[in-house]
C-alpha cells in the first residue's frame, strides 16, 4: 500500500524532475540591488486566495522591500496576454511585469514575441515537460478540476459530471471564468468531455461544448463567473474549479456555508499554470526576482499552504523539505489517481474548439 507521499509523488509522473536540487542557490546581489532600485512589480490575474498568493505576495514585499502593484486580480489567462500587448510602449503602471498563465498560453506567448527569456537559479529543478527550454516560460504549480459545492443549498455533492444535468440541480452550476478567455474554464469544457470518453482532444473539446450546451438547456448553467463569495450568496452554489481554489475558498468561509470539495470520479483533468516575463516589463529586474522567489523553497511551500502542489513538489518531497501539516492538509491522494496532464499539443486542440464554438454550441455569455 502506497502512502500519502508516495501517492502525491505518482501522480506527478507526467512531470519527472531528473536532477539533483539547487533549491540552495540565491539570487545574486545585483539582481537584488537592480531590483531594489526599480522599486515596484506589477503583476496580474493573482487573487489573494488563489494558491495562497495573498500570503506569497506580502512575503516578497516583506523580504525585499519592493511595491507590488496588482491589476485586476480577476482576469483569466488570455486577458493576461491582451495586457501584455495593450501596453507594449506603455512603461506606466499599466503594463504588467509578470503573468501567470494556463500551460497552453506559454508557447504562442512566445510565438508572439511577447515573452522575454529568463532561467531561474533552480532551473533544473523544473521538469523539462512544463518548461520551455530556452527560458521564456516554465510551469509554476497545477491541480485538478473539481465541483466546490455549497452543501447548504445543495444537500445531495454530484459526485460526477453527469450528476450535473439532474433536474434538482437546477440554477446551480457556475464555472470559475468565461471558457472563452479563461484556462481554467476551458479546461472545465475539455474535461466533461473526457468524461463523455471522448479521447481525441479536439473531439474532447466538442464533447464537452455539447455536455455544457445539454446543462444549459436543462435549466441548471448560470452564466456567471463563480466565485467564493456568489458560492457563499447561493447564487452559484456549484461551481467548477480548480482544487485549490476550492479548498481555499472553503477555508476562507469557515463553515458559513458549508462546504465540500469534490473530484469527478471521471474526467479529471490536471492543469499546469505557467510563469513568464513580459518582454516589455517596465521593471525586468523586479520580474526576475520575483521569479526567482517564486522557485525558492520558500515560494514553492507558499503555493503549497495555498493546495496548489508547486512544480518543484518532487524535488522538495525528495530533500524532505515539506512539512508533514502541509501533507496531511491536502485532499486524500487517491481522488488524485485518475489524473491526466494534457499535452501542449491536446490543450491547444481542446482551446481552439472551446473558444471559438462556445457562442454557438452552447449560447450562454458567462460575465
């Protein structure tokens, strides 16, 4: 019988860090001076409950003394990339430094020309599947898709994604974006439609337009963004989202309401988020560092508190470098054993399908 670690550790195979851990290394007094001197960062898209990045972001300011400007914190992953292009001669508070951003925007990021290419001092670290290799953007963390339920309204959790077409659930179901910007609504789609034993990844994504078209008509889509707080109102009282979101959200509740977080016993679909540098970034220095606190041990184990397992999860499970409260807080492993890691190559596919098909197949503006 495998134990909890060994059961996390499995699930990353797709994943596999081949090289010994520099997690030891620093970055250098330049770069922090350099940094120093430009005085501010500015991100984007980080909401302070998702994977604990309200605690990872006062870590930093506190560590080096450097302003964090935060732009909208709820913009999906393709409202990332516009910023990016919006601003390309802005220098003002505007344009962001940084982004985060589903695994499928880092290669036409690149492709665009709008990544600037930096390798952090742990670099080897990362597996080589969820980096790019020549540094212009590298995974960060990655969870499963999952219902977050609000068991106050909703007594009878849907246990799979089939439950959420019955009659009861009427008014209830809400994902966490519009599917037609944001990754992790996409990659919702793209995982009712495994769940319909879909395997071709574009045949995935209509699948899964289809599966959402038939929720729709059944009365039970809302075309609202869900959040913690229209889950906690009873206006979304199911919504479909990414684990960590969903366990951080119940903890931020704290009871008022109840709630239970549930993986599909099918279709569960793991999702690797990515980091990168604007190659217009009005501070290159600052967007370096934060980098390089991102993959510190430190930054790793922040996103863990946050339930997102960090890129570098085998590399500090192999060095005994996580504490045994942030092991036991995570979900039981075996809800984890039937996920699958796209390839760049099926989310693309997946993405294209969603996006585009969205308005006619299924004809509800999320907003």
């Amino acid at each position: 019988m495998l134990n909890r670690t060994q059961r996390l550790l499995s699930m990353t195979t797709a994943i596999v860090i081949a090289s010994a851990s520099l997690a030891a290394a620093e970055p250098s007094a330049e770069l922090i001076a350099a940094a120093k001197k430009e005085g501010t960062l500015t991100t984007i898209a980080l909401p302070h409950n998702w994977c604990g990045y309200g605690d990872v972001i006062a870590a930093f300011k506190a560590k080096y003394g450097i302003e964090v400007n935060e732009l909208n914190p709820d913009a999906g992953s393709g409202d990332e990339i516009e910023a990016i292009k919006a601003n390309k001669g802005n220098k003002g508070p505007q344009a962001p430094d940084v982004i985060d951003v589903g695994l499928s925007f880092g290669p036409s990021a690149k492709a665009e020309g709008l990544l600037m290419p930096y390798k952090v001092s742990t670099w080897d670290t990362i597996p080589d599947s969820a980096k790019d290799a020549e540094g212009y953007w590298y995974g960060d963390y990655y969870g499963v898709l999952s219902f977050v339920v609000n068991t106050d309204i909703v007594k009878d959790a849907p246990k799979d994604w089939a439950d959420l077409k019955k009659p009861e659930l009427a008014n209830s179901v809400a994902l966490a974006g519009d599917p037609r910007a944001s990754n992790q609504a996409v990659q919702a789609v793209y995982a009712a439609g495994l769940a319909a034993g879909e395997k071709d990844a574009a045949k995935a994504g209509e699948a899964g337009l289809s599966f959402f078209s038939e929720v729709n008509k059944a009365g039970n889509f809302v075309p609202v963004i869900g959040k913690s707080a229209s889950l906690a109102q009873g206006s979304t009282p199911i919504v479909i989202a990414w684990d960590y979101n969903g366990l951080s959200w119940r903890d931020s509740l704290k009871g008022n309401p109840p709630v239970e977080v549930v993986v599909p016993a099918s279709g569960v679909v793991a999702g690797v988020y990515v980091q990168a540098i604007s190659a217009f970034a009005p501070h290159p220095n600052a967007a370096k560092l934060w980098m390089e606190f991102l993959y510190s041990d430190e930054g790793q184990l922040g996103w863990l508190k946050g339930y997102c397992h960090p890129i570098r999860f085998n590399d500090l499970a192999k060095n005994n470098k996580i504490p045994k409260e942030l092991l036991d807080a995570l979900p039981p492993a075996a809800a984890y054993e039937k996920a699958v890691f796209p390839t760049l190559a099926e989310q693309e596919a997946g993405k294209t399908a969603i996006t585009t098909k969205w308005d006619a197949t299924v004809g509800a503006n999320v907003q």
